[in-house]
C-alpha cells in the first residue's frame, strides 16, 4: 500500500476538500504539512457540511489527525475550529489528533501585522487572509517565533520576547502603533497553553511509528502550487512551500514517505485575491461558471476569479511538484455549454511560449492561446463511471490529461464524497 500526497495543482480552492476526505476515510493518519487557517476545505458527508480551515480533513471520520511541524498555528483559532466540530458531533481528543511540539504560533500581533501592511500597501495589495500567516513565518525563519513547545515553558520566555519585541516594536512604531503589551500576550498564552498542550507531542515519533506498522499516511496540502512562495506567482503568493516535497520537511518523515502524489485540478480555474490570470473571463460566460460552482472563498468568503482550463499551468505544476496522477474536479459546472475553451500556450511579445514566465511582469501580459471544444448538454452530476458521461465530457477529461502530460486518476462529478470516477486508486499504486 503506497502513501498519498494530495496538493492543489492551480490557485487552491480546487475541490481538495472532498477528495481528502474520500481518501481520508481509506487511511490510518492523515497529515497538515504548511500552511495555517487560511486554507479552506467544505466536506459534505451525508447531510451535514463541515468547514474547516486547520484541522485534517481525516477528523471527521475519526482517523488520526496529525498538524505537521510545517503548519503555522492559531491556538485560539484552534479551539474555536474544535469547539465548532465538538458540537456538530465530531470526537476530538488526544487519541485521534495530534500537533508538532515543534509548530511555530500565529499570534495576535501578526494578525495586526498582516492587516496593517496591506493597508498600507495601496495598489501593492498582495490579497492576503489577514490571518496572519505571512509574519509568523517570517518569525519562524527570523529565529524569533514562539512555538508549540514554549507554551509548557512560559515561565523562561523573556529572551525569545526580547528578540520577538525588538523586532516587531520597530514595525509597530513605523505605523504608528504602540509597542507590543507584554503581559497582556503572556496573560493571553498562558490561558490558551492547556488547551493546546494536551495535543502537543513529537509527531515525527508517532509518524515513525505509524509508518513502521505498515499503516497508509494521507499527506494533506492546503492552497496550491501556483501560490507556492518559490514557484508560484510571486509576489502573489502564500508565505510557505505548497509543492508535494514538502510533505517531507512538514512532517518530519523522510522524501521517501510521500508516496503517490495526487494533484487536484478544477476543470477551469479559478483565483482569490490580487495576481496575473491570464484566461480570467470577465464576461457572462464567466460570471456564470461563477455562479454554477458557488465560488467564493471558504475562508474569507470572498468572490472567485474565473477563468477557462490553463494547461500550461497545470503541466507546469505538476512536473514541479513530481504529479503522479491528477483529480479532476467540477467537470459538472461545465454542463450545458455550447463551447469550452483550454489554453494550450501563450502569446508574449511575439513569441509563442510553453511555459509561465517567472517575471510578474511578463505574467501579467501573456496571451493566452485557446484551443475550442464543443461542450455537451447532458449532464455529469453525479456521474460514478467513464459510461455515464457524455462523449464529449470524455473527450474534454482525454484532451486535459494529454495536455497536461499526466494521467487522470480520478474524476469528482458532485460535492458528495461517493460521486467520484475512480480510474487508478492512488492508496494501491
């Protein structure tokens, strides 16, 4: 049985939520790699929806839970996403859920941090969460971050204080904020410590020895490679690594842990928040895709930008992020158009291109180059094999995976977690 790492292969928002939690329900642990709660998953599982933007997607079934070293943590935005699962039903304890010892903290002063520089930032607004998300990990590579394991030591936090003061003081008083209130964020630590405490634990230790018992890991990545700090969209970008290879590094298992790499792919795209987008439709046709996918964001719920399948982007995330095969999601918002378009490559000052250039400049000029398709007016909800699909939907899945160089493993056709076309099992490979 081979592990599995799930990342969205675009902008994130592709559906991962779903297809973790299908994936989840068939593993022994489940595991958060990078990020924080700025990444948004809906679960839909019979009839009740779950919305999480932390914990692993595996909670809701009970596997064992882990947040990776990689993840930035909200303590308090933690008890709030337990409390919220507590009284939807959902069993939350020590056997079932576990965070790094070794986890850096989001703290409110990053929060303001965050909310302060984009409000400054004027027309260089990057479109961030406001979580937080950016200065805790700059902390964390700064050397000054405050972690997991420093809540049981609070008593000896006065030389990491120093260190964190010295620095955010300074950005502070740059925005005429008062200096950072001491007491008030050890008060604030010391009554959140138990709660996050009785999770804490080495979870590279636990990993090991889920791993040794030959158990099956879900490696869980949030956002998606187009906004990973190195290979994304820079500026445009989230503040941590969202390709596959940092499962690795995240959870404190080695590179040859990750197993099968799963990307998720909407079958258009879609963005949130500042950046190039080089097939954004901002027309009818795109407002109603829009509409048809319900796309606004889980966390901030704001509205999705919306544009046809980017090919180019998609064969480039996956061969950064070492894609074994992908799952295709949302093919049924296609249903009922006369047309769908894939862009096959771009335009940039003359010149065809095969490839995203890394300059933000270039990136906001690009043209894309559209390939037609006729669409179909059957409909795909639904769907749980290749026969029940209209010969065109086939045709557009055969031309994505042909374009894309990768194969498709699967194929979401609804929310629910059983309307899934399962071509190759990513847990058997």
């Amino acid at each position: 049985m081979a592990n599995v790492t799930v990342i969205g292969a675009q902008w994130g928002d592709e559906g991962k939520g779903k297809i973790v939690d299908w994936l989840a329900s068939r593993a022994d642990a489940v595991v958060r790699f990078q990020g924080g709660h700025n990444a948004g998953h809906t679960l839909v599982v019979g009839d009740k929806t779950y919305k999480l933007s932390l914990l692993p997607s595996g909670i809701v079934t009970g596997t064992l839970s882990i947040v990776g070293n990689g993840v930035v943590l909200d303590p308090w935005h933690l008890k709030a996403e337990v409390e919220k699962l507590e009284g939807q039903g959902v069993e939350i304890n020590p056997d079932n859920f576990a965070i790094a010892d070794n986890c850096p903290l989001i703290l409110p002063i990053h929060r303001d941090l965050d909310g302060l520089r984009e409000t400054a930032a004027g027309s260089g607004k990057i479109g961030t969460t406001g979580r937080g998300i950016g200065p805790a990990y700059e902390d964390k590579v700064g050397r000054r971050a405050i972690r997991v394991c420093d809540l049981a030591h609070l008593d000896h936090l006065e030389p990491q204080l120093d260190r964190l003061c010295a620095h955010h003081d300074a950005l502070r008083a740059g925005f005429d904020q008062p200096p950072i209130d001491r007491e008030e964020l050890l008060a604030q630590l010391r009554e959140i410590a138990p709660f996050v405490l009785q999770f804490a634990q080495p979870v590279w230790k636990r990993l090991k020895k889920v791993r040794k018992a030959g158990a099956k890991i879900l490696f869980e990545g949030a956002q998606g490679v187009l906004l990973d700090i190195d290979h994304g969209t820079y500026p445009f970008v989230t503040s941590s690594n969202t390709v596959s290879g940092t499962a690795a590094a995240g959870s404190g298992l080695g590179p040859n842990s990750t197993g099968f790499v799963l990307g998720i792919v909407k079958a258009y795209t879609t963005r949130v928040g500042s950046g190039p987008f080089p097939t954004e439709l901002d027309d009818e046709v795109g407002e109603g895709i829009g509409e048809r996918g319900h796309e606004f964001g889980t966390v901030t719920g704001r509205q999705r930008r919306v544009g046809w399948f980017d090919a180019v982007l998609v064969r480039q995330t996956c061969a950064i992020s070492g894609v074994t095969g992908i799952a295709l999601t949302k093919i049924d918002v296609l249903d009922g158009m006369d047309e769908v378009k894939i862009c096959t490559g771009y335009r940039l000052n003359g010149k065809i291109m095969d490839y995203f250039p890394s300059h933000a400049a270039d990136q906001a000029v690009v043209e894309p180059i559209y390939e037609t398709m006729p669409g179909w007016s059957e409909s795909t909800a639904g769907a749980r094999s290749f026969a029940d699909l209209p010969a065109n939907a086939v045709k557009y899945i055969q031309r994505v995976q042909e374009l894309i160089e990768t194969p498709v493993a699967l194929v979401s056709t609804s929310p629910e977690r059983d309307d899934t076309i399962l071509m190759r099992d990513p847990f058997m490979d």
